[in-house]
C-alpha cells in the first residue's frame, strides 16, 4: 500500500512555521524589553530635583 503522504505534512509544516513566527516574535521582544530596561532613567536624586522644581 502507498504512503497516505508522499510530500509533506502541510499541518505540521503551517504548525512549524507558526511556532517559528512566534519564536522570532517573543525574541525581539525580549531584546526590546532588555534595550528598554538598559536606557531606562532611575536617578533618584534627578527625580527628587524633578518633583520639587
């Protein structure tokens, strides 16, 4: 008898493909998230000057 899928499993394949877009997605946002954090402004001696002026 003949394989029921000669080519490719397209379910699995679109599964793969979706997995991998949101791979992709959760890592540059993390990296944005991490870019954020590292210009972040926490002197608190500049926010104390800020709040009284």
């Amino acid at each position: 008898m003949p394989k029921k899928f000669v080519g490719e499993n397209s379910k699995a394949v679109a599964a793969k493909a979706r997995k991998a877009a949101a791979k992709e997605a959760e890592i540059t946002r993390k990296a944005q998230e991490a870019e954020e954090k590292a210009w972040q402004d926490d002197d608190k001696q500049l926010a104390k000057k800020k709040q009284k002026a």
